[in-house]
C-alpha cells in the first residue's frame, strides 16, 4: 500500500533557504530545496515563513493553574519566599478552585496554541492528594494525546518524609502511569536529605524511570544538595536520566564556585531546568552551558498561588531567558531558542525530535527571518503541526 504523503512547500529552516518537507504516516521523509517545478495542489504553503520544531514545555503543573477561570489575586509570603507557605496558600485556593480537568484544558489549548506539542507536567502526589490529581490528569493525557505529547512528574508538593503515605503513593502512581517520580526540597522542606533521597532514587531504580526534582534552596544549601544529587545520579548509574528544577542556588554562587559545580553537574548528565523567574536569583545560564551542562526551561506555573504570570508560550520564554541572561548576540539568541527546543528535548529524552529526515513531523511556522529575530519578536500568528496534522492557528486550537 503507498503511503500518502503530504508537501509542505516554500518552508524557511534555519539556514534561511527554501525547503520543501514531505511527511508521510507523521514523519518527515525528505527534506528538498525549492526547485522549479510545481509543487502538488494538495500541498500546504507555508509561504516562505520560518519552520521550526515544536516548542517543549520542560517545567508545567498542569493541575493547580487557574487560567480560563476567576481571577485569584496573589497573595505574598508573610516573611519573604518560603515554600511551605505557598504550599499552604496553594491548597487553599485549591479548594475554591474550578474543576480540575477544565482548568487543565484550558491550560493545554494555552500552550498548544503558541506551538508547544511536547510537555512535561508535575501533578501532585502525597499525603493531602492522594493520587485523585494524577487520575484527573491522566485521563486529559488521554484525551489530548493527539495534540500534544505529555510526561507526568508524581511530584510530592507537601515533601515525602512530612508527608505520611507518600513514598508508597509516588511508587503507586509510576504504576499508575505517572513517567517520573519527583522530590522536593530535601534539606530544607524534609530536613533530611539522605532520607528524601533513598526514596525517590529507590523508586527511581525499582520502576525504571527517570527523575525530577524541584530545588528551590538558596546559596550553599542548594549547592550541597545538587552535590549529593549529582553523587547518587553517578553511583546510580542514572546520567542522563536525572534533571533539577529551578536549582536558585546555583544563581548565589561566585563564578568559581558555580564554575566548579557546573563540572560536577555535567559529568552526572543532570539537566536544569529554569524558567528565569523574576523575583528569584537563578542559574547563570551562559556559564553552565559553557561547561557542557544541558539547561532546558518551562513556564512553571501559569496564574496559580505562586505568581499571577504566564502566557504559555515558550518562544516568549526564551525571550525572558535571554533577556535575563544578557543576551545580545545572534549567538546568545540562538542558545536562547536552543533552550526551548532541542535543549529540552535532550532533557526529556524525546525520540525523533527535530526537523529533519526520519524525525516526527511535529512544527511551528514563525513570521520571523531567521532565529534571533523570533526570539526577540515572538510573533504570534502560527500555524502549529502535530504528526503533519494543522492543530492550531491564529492563538486557537482547532477541534
């Protein structure tokens, strides 16, 4: 049987030339340059704008957002950032709150819709959930898994060992189908890294699978724990399988000392995420990357108890990053984009990321020269393709 296969024509890639992209069964088969001859009336005109691959949203919590419904206003720290009050601020809006799985769609076509086809989401697994976050979620993976392809973190927001019955849910909810245990904070929030970490490596070894954990330890305290993550991560076995969110310790670090962590991090194979957050020192980009170390990034949290921001798009992002980070240069800007895109995919371990031959078909058109210009625009009018499949354009998801 001839597979059908679908031309998207006059396509702009990276190197600024005119591509034709023929995808067959959702993949990309043949990339060719423009030539003279006609392309096919059933082909898609991408009109000479910039193909680039889908955005991967590295760092989301796709059940506690309350975007698409009532406004909830932020309510601050009483005694500066400490996450055991957000938490507490967090369960109590949680309860107010519209239904889950609305909420959680609302979110989706919010992230769909500037360009974002693959996703890692947190969901809430511990003592004060259960595993009713993770059923929700689950079942919205299922409904949009022709949309978007989602990895689910069982993530322990009310900490493991202060938490009675969370170890045995986060291994319950692997089984369940959650993709990756989580950890929170283990000296600060636990009081007990060691503990905290026989568990989550323990699971980690019994399930199989791969490990994100949330750091949002300041100074010397973080950077002790990113040690001891990057020892056990070795000793495991587990480089490349192991990434830390957030990490704002490394931002407290002298340039020598993060230097010399930065090396630490890049022999385990860990990956950082960060979102650039505006109210938090974060890691020195430029300097991990010049090290070898894979930093990858996320909105983190879209109008939730944590903060009122987030537009789910990761192209903006890699604008906020940049823009953070200090950079000017088309190089600086290119890294920016790489953070959102194939950075992330190295970090979530994705198969046939990317344009080119063999690769899902899964792209964004942008109204941008090249690179750096659609880094410092964002400009919004898209056309978003999944497995070849138009599933957005104009900021709307198609149905």
């Amino acid at each position: 049987m001839n597979e059908i296969t679908t031309v998207f024509t006059n396509a702009k890639l990276a190197d600024g030339l005119l591509h034709d992209i023929h995808v067959a069964n959702g993949r990309i088969t043949s990339i060719e340059p423009v030539s003279s001859r006609k392309a096919p009336e059933s082909a898609i005109d991408i009109s000479g704008d910039l193909l680039v691959p889908g955005f991967v949203e590295g760092h989301i919590h796709l059940d506690t957002s309350f975007y698409g419904g009532k406004w909830v206003p932020h309510r601050p720290c009483t005694n500066g950032f400490d996450v055991h009050e957000r938490v507490a601020f967090q369960a109590e809006n949680m309860a107010k709150a519209e239904p889950m799985d609305e909420r959680a769609r609302n979110q989706l076509d919010l992230c769909i819709a500037s360009g974002t086809l693959q996703m890692r989401s947190h969901v809430m697994v511990d003592g004060s959930v259960g595993l009713k976050s993770l059923e929700t979620i689950l079942a919205i993976r299922e409904e949009y898994r022709d949309r978007i392809d989602i990895q689910l973190v069982a993530f322990p927001q009310s900490g493991i060992l202060d938490s009675p019955g969370t170890p045995e849910l986060l291994d319950e909810a692997i089984g369940l189908g959650a993709d990756l245990v989580g950890g929170l904070d283990p000296a600060s929030f636990d009081r007990d890294v060691k503990g905290h970490l026989d568990v989550v490596f323990g699971i980690a070894a019994k399930r199989g699978v791969d490990i994100d954990i949330h750091l949002h330890e300041a100074g010397t305290m973080g950077a002790f724990t990113i040690e001891e993550i990057c020892a056990r991560t070795v000793a495991l076995g587990m480089q490349g399988h192991v990434a830390i969110s957030h990490a704002y310790g490394l931002g407290d670090l002298a340039p020598d000392a993060a230097r010399k962590i930065a090396g630490k991090i890049e022999k385990s194979g860990i990956s950082i995420m960060t979102n650039a957050p505006g109210h938090h020192t974060f890691p020195p980009v430029a300097l991990l990357r010049s090290e070898g170390v894979n930093v990858f990034s996320g909105s983190d949290n879209i109008r939730d108890s944590w903060w009122p921001y987030g537009d789910g798009d990761m192209l903006h992002r890699a604008e906020i990053i940049g823009y953070r980070s200090g950079f000017f240069t088309d190089d600086e800007l290119a890294a920016a984009f790489e953070i959102v895109t194939t950075a992330g995919a190295r970090a979530l371990r994705l198969e046939g990321y990317g344009i080119e031959v063999g690769a899902k078909a899964d792209f964004v058109t942008l109204d941008a020269a090249h690179v750096p210009e659609a880094v410092v625009a964002f400009p919004k009018n898209r056309r978003v393709f999944k497995a070849g499949r138009l599933v957005a354009e104009g900021c709307a998801v198609l149905r």
